[in-house]
C-alpha cells in the first residue's frame, strides 16, 4: 500500500512538473480572424501575431501595424504603436491600472474574468497539451473559446450573433527565444517619438500622414482601463471594471 501511495505521489509530482516547465511566458502565436456577416453575404479576414515575452505582449496587425503592452511594477502599464511600414514608433506614459487584468487580456488575447462568467464545457489531453472549451451564451451572442490552460493560449474563439460570426484560429506557435527575441529587436530599432512630443512635430509628414488616418488623435491620454482601452482626459482614475 505504502508503494502505491509512494508511486501515486511522485506520478503527480511528475505531472506538475510537466505542467510548470510548459512554454508560456515566451511564444510568437499566428492567428487567422475571419468575419462572415450573413446579411449582405460578405467576409473578411486578416492575421494577428502576438508576442509575449517577458513582461512585454505585442499584436501585430496583418503586418502592418504592432502594438506592444509593457507590464511594470507596482500596477503600471506602458503603450508603443508600431508603424511597420514608416518605420516609426510612437511611446506613450507609463499609466497605472487597478490590476493586472489589462496586460494579461493582452497577452493572452482571453480576459482573465471570462472564464468566470463562462462554463467549462469539455476537458482533453493532458499536461501542456491540455484543452479546455468553454462557452458564454447570452440573448445576443455565443462565445465558444478553446484554450490551453498551461501554455496560456488561446487555440480558438468563435463569436456568433444574429448576423454575424467572428472565428480566430491559430494556425502556428513558435516558442523560441532567438525567434521571439528577432523581432523585438527589429521593433526597436525604430525611430520613436514620446507622444508628449508630437504637438512640436506635427509638420513632419508621418505624424501629418498618422492624425489624418485617425491613428493619432489630438486628445489621446495614454491612460486606459483594466481592458487597455483609452481613457478620455479628466478620467485618470475610473480605471474600474
């Protein structure tokens, strides 16, 4: 009996070792989103990368445009817009959050809160591989999210609607340190301009280009909720969800 117990405790101590040595923190994710409305019959479709690194989660937009959040001490977020084909970065301050939740629905593109509101419907697998899918119905709309709990990685969402259906699907992971590192480093080898310091260049064709487009706006803040998103001025402190 001693011997089974024994065998028992140390197989479920393999197991969570396993589990903890599963690659999460370092990962550069391709995702396919596809957008059906039924009503007129049409599609879109477009590719997201996400980076996680460190403290450090980046999306990258059909290759067009990065966004990179940087999580740091004491409840602190700090924003950078990429624009890949200008070559230009533009930093913004170092804002607080009422918690960590901003940064991780970034970096793991699931709000850490869904699957709260959401249940577990089926398990399979084990160990990295382990797959859970959970559903979150309401009157309007079904969320249908497959999640690897260990790799902390979305493998599928599909949002469904009256007219409308939004599927992400990823199609490769890569966790490698060199690779991940690679375009980092390419990130920030742009030309980068504090946000504060636009106002005294905005005749400079890029910024001109960028307020035009709507990617700058004269009244961003830099400051956003427990979501990321934008917070107008004057609202600092609503950071609550």
């Amino acid at each position: 009996m001693k011997y089974v117990w024994a065998m028992a405790t140390l197989l479920l101590s393999l197991l969570a070792s396993a589990n903890d040595n599963c690659p999460s923190d370092t990962v550069m994710a391709t995702y396919r989103i596809e957008q059906h409305n039924a009503s007129p019959a049409s599609s879109v479709k477009n590719e997201l990368i996400l980076l996680r690194y460190n403290n450090n989660a980046v999306h990258i937009n059909d290759k067009k445009m990065a966004t990179q959040w940087t999580h740091l001490s004491g409840k602190h977020m700090k924003k950078t817009s990429y624009f890949m084909d200008d070559l230009r970065a533009i930093e913004y301050d170092v804002t607080p959050v009422s918690s960590e939740h901003a940064w991780r629905y970034h970096a793991q593109l699931l709000h850490p809160s869904f699957k709260e509101r959401a249940s577990l419907l089926t398990t399979k697998g084990s160990g990295c591989n382990m797959l859970e899918h959970y559903q979150q119905k309401t009157q309007a709309k079904t969320i249908d999210v497959w999640w690897y709990p260990h790799k902390q990685l979305v493998k599928r969402i599909e949002s469904k609607q009256a007219n409308q259906t939004v599927t992400w699907l990823l199609l490769d992971s890569v966790h490698d340190d060199a690779i991940v590192q690679q375009y980092f480093s390419e990130l920030y080898a742009y030309q980068t301009t504090d946000f504060a310091d636009i106002g005294d260049n905005e005749s400079d064709p890029f910024f001109r280009k960028m307020i035009n487009l709507g990617f700058v706006e004269h009244g961003a803040t830099g400051f956003y909720d427990t979501n990321g998103n934008t917070l107008p001025a004057g609202n600092h402190s609503g950071h609550q969800h």
